[in-house]
C-alpha cells in the first residue's frame, strides 16, 4: 500500500457547535449510534462486520501469498534504515519482527556507511511498554539546541495522536529521573533553554478550540509543577486550524530564533516572535511558514505573496529576513527572496547545514535540490545538486555543525537510496541503497497528461509492463489525495510494485490540483465550492486511461485515504461506472457532519462548512454519505478505518458501510482495532491491511485463475 497521506495532525474528540442545517440533518440520521466510538452495539457492528470480510478476502486463494510477501517485506531485516543528525551520530527508528513496537537506535556516520552498521540501542518501545504494560507507539522528538543532550520524546498508547511528554537523556539512554513529564493530550512542546520548554496543551478542563486543539502555551521550568507554568500566550477557543504551536530554532552560529504560531483557519496563521520580556506578532504573511534558521537569517516558505515597501515576492517563493530586526522591530521585517519557483515548479521543502541553505524543488513533478549561498552583499544565489534525474529527491537530514546533508533518491522503478552531500563542495555519494524488493526489468515508467473538464492539463504517471498491450484489458490501480497542498511525487513502494506491478498490474498516480505539484496556486484552485475540478481531474485521468485503452471500467480500480478517501467516496457516487474497485482508506465521507467529528472543524479552510449557506450547499452536493442512492449499480469496495484513528474517526466508514447494507448494496468493510489514522499500531497490523487490500484488487480486477506469483 501506498504509504497514506495524512490530514495534517490532530485533535481531540470533542462536539463542535452545530450549524441548524447540521443538527436538522442529524435527526434523519440513522446511523449516529455509530459515532459512539468504543460502544458496546457500535463494537459488536465492527467486529461482525470483520469477520464478514476476512471470511471472504483471507479464504480468497491468493490471500496467503500476498499476506506473506506483504509481511515479509515489512519485516525484512535489509530495508533501507532512514536515519537523522543529532548530535553528530545518525538515529533511526526501526521496527522488524523482533522489535514489533520499535527500537530508535543510534550510530555513527562511518559505521553506517559500512555494509553492516554498529547499532546502538537508545530506547526499546517493546521492553518499555512490557514494562509499563502500555502499548507505546513511538511520536517522534524535539532535542535541545544546540547541545542536542536531552530531547522530549512523544509516546502515544494505541498509536492516537494523543500523547505523553518525557524528557529523555541521550548519554545514559533512560528517561531523566524528576525530568519533564507532561500526561496525555495532544500538546506540543519546544525548548527555550536546557531548563525550560514551552508547552501547548489543554491547561484546564475545555480549554481548547473547537476542534480539540490548545490556544494557550506556557512556559515549564525545570522542576515547576505543571498547575505552576506560566502563561505567555493565549489564542481563542474559536481559532481555526490546527491549535497553537511554539518552536524554536537555533543555527551553527548560536542564534536562538523561538515563536509561536497561531492558525487562524485552516491554512492561515499568525507568527510572533518569543522576546525575553513579551510576545510580539511578526508583519509576515499568514500563509507562510518560518522555516529554518541560517547565520541568524530567518527563512520562510511563503504560499501568498508577500508585499513589502513597493515589491512583491511571489507565493511559492522562498524568502528572509534578519532575527535581528526581528527582535527590535517586528512589524518591519524588510524580507528579501532567495528562490521564486516557475509556472511548473514547486518548493517542498528548506533545510540548513552549517550555512548552506537546501531548497527541495519539484519541475514537473521531478525532482530537484538547490543549495543557495548567502554573498557578503546579503545577495542569495543557488547551483543545483548532482543528483540522478527523473527521481524524487528530498534532503532528509542535516549537520548544522558542517555542512553535510542526507538526501532521499527513490522512483517507481527505482530503488529507494541515501546519498551524503556536502553542500559546502557540492559533492555527493551514495550511502544506502535499498535491495529491489520487486523485479523491474520489465516495466517502464511514463508520465502523461488528461485534459479535464476545464481545459486543464493533468499530468500523471503511469507505470506498466513494456509489452503492455492496449486492449483494455490491463489491471489498473488509479491513486491520487487532491488536497492540503500535497504533492504525490515518484516513489519506490515495494507493495505496488510486488504485490501489483510484479503480478502484471497497472499503476497510476494523478497529479490532480488541490495538491502542491504546481505551487499555491495548483492547491488553491480546488478549494471550498471549487473542489469540484479536484474531482473532475480524476475522472478526466481515469478517462484518458481508458480512451488510450490502457485499462477499461472492468479492469479499474482506484485508491486513496484521508482526504484521498474522501475522493474515492466522491468518485464512488458521482461516477460509478468507470471503476470495478473503489479503496477506501480512513476516510472522511459524511461532509454535512464532518465539523463535528474528531478534528474535522480544522479543515474547514479546505472544505467549508455548514454555517455557510453557499459552502453548505456545495458540501451537500459532494457528500458521498447524503450520495449513496438505492438502485443504482456501484462497484463493491473495500472501506477501511481504524479505532483509535483520533483525527479523522472511523465514524464516516461506519456510517457509510452501514448505509450500504441498509440499500442492499454489496461492500467489504474492515476495521483495524489499534494505529489511529493509519492502517495499524505495529508493522504486523500494517501488513495485514495492505494485504487485505491487495487480495481485494486482485479478486476485482484480475482474472479468477490468476494466481499470486511469489
């Protein structure tokens, strides 16, 4: 399975105000028993339906095969081990038969370049959560800068986005005894000095926005009760988006830069800067992210143009301006661009080393890495990385005491590969490169354009057999998201490519607008009432690939999750008669609830919202679950969720699994117990769901006697 794109963190589960519209249509539904997450009756609906499913899709023939090449990949002991700079060593997190909930694991940079690197344990989640007997799913860190001695470490108990905040000490690998701890809830955390943190979080009782988030940060000292922290912050329990957040960064140089964001709406924020003695909003674009830090340098990544003193940086660009002035005068900024993007370019990402600045750049949905230079003039200039082309590239870590750089290299046919940069020479090596996990000899990768119903050229790319035939009889997986600005760039998935490419499969990802491919612009014309031309591009690729007969209704499937499921439910109900296999991954369907529904009210940026008669209509228009219509001839899908998925719920899979039953209509539902918004808690449960989902397009898509090919 294609590793899902997520809806951009989380929130609590907690009601929202309805609008009137929403709470008249909720008396007419009848499935809002099955909202009541944990219940008893909405338990036993979940787990009758599982066995319904599994009794079909693991008795399948295939099932078997699938199942054990999807499991064997996941655990397989040489997968490439994606590693991260701190304090000079080189930690990955690493997840394998034996380790089921993760080690993270440290090693130097010269025992990684060897064939078989010297791994240290820094901190065992099995032996932990055996322990504490918790089932600790591993969140990630923030280090102290610049010493990076002690780092906070993020441990969720089911794999929700809830979690618990522990101060961890790198030396001696065990958790600081009387360190920070802060107990559940969805927080965020940043390090000011050593000894102090600031922290975002749920202060008191229903001190959150609407959608579950904290508005308010504090500063922690060492040792201080945590009813003790003190308020230097507060948003508005009606702030949009996705809650406060504090962070701070901190260059080669010793320059400390820490500020809070405050989201106002789903894409939209305000910056402040963290003084010693206040808080002070920053005259910056509120579509813009600050991004890195370089020689006291702040770096943004803008996605609205940014007007300053009679010129004008265009959205997508990269720009700066001075800490310094910053902190005197943070209402004058006098930014200056460093990289503006073409009509067919996009930023994805900045990254610093000691005082080069990487800028990964997409042309064509291909992948690029600038290094740009900061002249004494204060003047920037960029060269490009050696890199291969045709590849997606994106810089994966640095060394902000030299000027060393990790890069990801990965392609549909290409195996997935870590190289060393130095930025400073602009030389680079590879280190890692993953072992084929599938035969490519005999597939090709090509990218394509359909026009939509617009005008609008959507490019895609398709990868197939080199004799592939076009007859219309090619076994199609169809992938795309189409929305939050992500881009869906090549990328080396041993699942497609054993369990479906290898099988004699077809598979295409669309480039379709919402997403970030093209810049701002490309996400912005799908958003709200125009998400419409998100949808008509799919089908527009969907029609081209049929038009070029390379596959046929009969022989096509579609996927997609989170957002992307959303798109599938819509494809589902607004054009059933182009596909034979609709996967539907943890999706959002019900669009006249989806405010008041875990995190939903944080994207209202994206998609609307009922309060609004126009945005209402348009939401009602698109719903799949006000969609579903009885006598019309759908495909069967597959819809899949999971309990503890705390962001988006698997209330809307539910409800539209049942929906279906209640019309007669023909669909496999399965729910993963454990993993929030993703397909499981562990790589064991992962597998299983890919290979449910595999077995379920070969039974839809290949012929019956087509058996698995190990």
């Amino acid at each position: 399975m294609r590793t899902l794109v997520l809806l951009a963190c989380c929130a609590a589960f907690l009601p929202t105000r309805a609008s009137a519209q929403a709470t008249k249509a909720d008396t007419t539904d009848r499935y809002l028993w099955l909202e009541d997450i944990h219940g008893a009756r909405a338990m036993a609906w979940v787990n009758a339906e599982n066995a319904k499913t599994t009794a079909v899709l693991e008795k399948d023939p295939r099932w078997e095969g699938i199942y054990k090449a999807a499991l064997t990949m996941a655990q397989a002991k040489d997968r490439l081990p994606y590693v991260s700079y701190i304090g000079g060593d080189l930690y990955n997190f690493w997840e394998d038969s034996v380790h089921v909930r993760g080690i993270w694991r440290k090693t130097s940079l010269a025992s990684y370049r060897s064939g078989s690197p010297n791994w240290t344990t820094v901190l065992d989640l099995d032996a932990l959560a055996k322990a504490e007997k918790a089932n600790w799913v591993f969140h990630g860190y923030t280090c102290q800068q610049p010493a990076e001695k002690r780092c906070l470490i993020m441990l969720s108990d089911g794999g929700e986005d809830a979690s618990t905040v522990r101060e961890f000490d790198l030396a001696s690998r065990s958790f600081v005894k009387n360190g920070f701890h802060l107990p559940k809830g969805k927080q965020r955390v940043a390090w000011t000095s050593q000894d102090t943190i600031l922290v975002a979080r749920e202060w008191n009782p229903g001190e959150v926005t609407s959608s579950g988030y904290a508005y308010i940060v504090k500063t922690l000292a060492r040792g201080q009760p945590l009813a003790d922290a003190v308020e230097i912050f507060r948003g508005s329990a009606t702030d949009g988006g996705y809650g406060v957040s504090p962070a701070t960064m901190v260059d080669a140089a010793g320059h400390r830069f820490s500020f809070i964001t405050r989201p106002t709406s789903t894409f939209e924020a305000e910056h402040y800067i963290v003084r010693p003695k206040d808080v002070a909003r920053l005259a910056m674009p509120d579509k813009g992210n600050l991004a890195e830090l370089i020689d006291g340098q702040v770096i943004v990544h803008l996605y609205e143009d940014w007007k300053n003193s009679g010129t004008t940086i265009r959205a997508g660009s990269v720009a700066v301006f001075d800490g310094n002035t910053a902190l005197g005068t943070p209402n004058a900024l006098a930014p200056a661009p460093i990289f503006e993007p073409g009509p067919r370019e996009s930023v994805d990402g900045v990254s610093a080393t000691k005082d080069k600045l990487l800028i990964d750049v997409y042309q064509n949905v291909k992948g690029r890495v600038l290094v740009a230079t900061r002249a004494p003039d204060k003047s920037w200039s960029h060269t490009a990385m050696a890199l291969p082309d045709n590849v997606s590239t994106n810089v994966i870590g640095t060394d902000t005491k030299t000027n060393d750089a990790l890069v990801s290299v990965t392609g549909f046919l290409t195996p997935s590969s870590i190289w060393l940069a130095d930025a400073a020479r602009g030389t680079t090596s590879q280190l890692k490169t993953l072992a084929p996990r599938f035969d490519a000899s005999r597939s090709v990768v090509e990218q394509m354009e359909a026009t939509s119903k617009d005008g609008t050229k959507v490019p895609y790319f398709i990868v197939h057999p080199k004799s592939m035939a076009r007859d219309g009889a090619n076994p199609t997986i169809l992938y795309a998201y189409g929305g939050f600005n992500a881009s869906m760039t090549p990328r080396y998935d041993p699942d497609v490519g054993k369990l479906w490419v290898e099988q004699g499969g077809v598979y295409v990802l669309a480039n379709i607008r919402g997403g970030g491919e093209f810049g701002p612009a490309w996400h912005d014309a799908g958003l709200k009432t125009r998400r419409q031309v998100i949808y008509d591009d799919f089908a527009a690729v969907a029609e081209d690939l049929i038009a070029k007969k390379i596959t046929s209704p009969q022989r096509l499937g579609i996927q997609g999750g989170s957002n992307g499921g959303l798109l599938m439910g819509v494809q589902f109900t607004q054009r059933p008669e182009l596909w034979n296999a609709v996967d539907i991954q943890v999706p959002l369907l019900d669009m006249l609830r989806f405010e008041q529904i875990q995190a939903g009210a944080s994207w209202v940026g994206e998609y609307g919202s009922v309060s609004n008669p126009d945005e209402r209509a348009f939401l009602a228009s698109i719903s799949p679950y006000n969609n579903l219509k009885p006598g019309v001839k759908y495909p069967t899908p597959l819809i899949w969720t999971t309990t503890k998925d705390d962001r988006v719920g698997p209330q809307h899979a539910r409800k539209f699994a049942a929906k279906m039953a209640e019309m007669g209509l023909p669909y496999y539902f399965f729910e993963v117990i454990e993993g929030g918004h993703g397909s499981g808690a562990n790589i064991a449960q992962q597998a299983r769901t890919t290979a449910l989902e595999y077995t379920y397009f070969a039974r839809q898509l290949m012929d019956r006697d087509r058996r698995f090919v190990p």
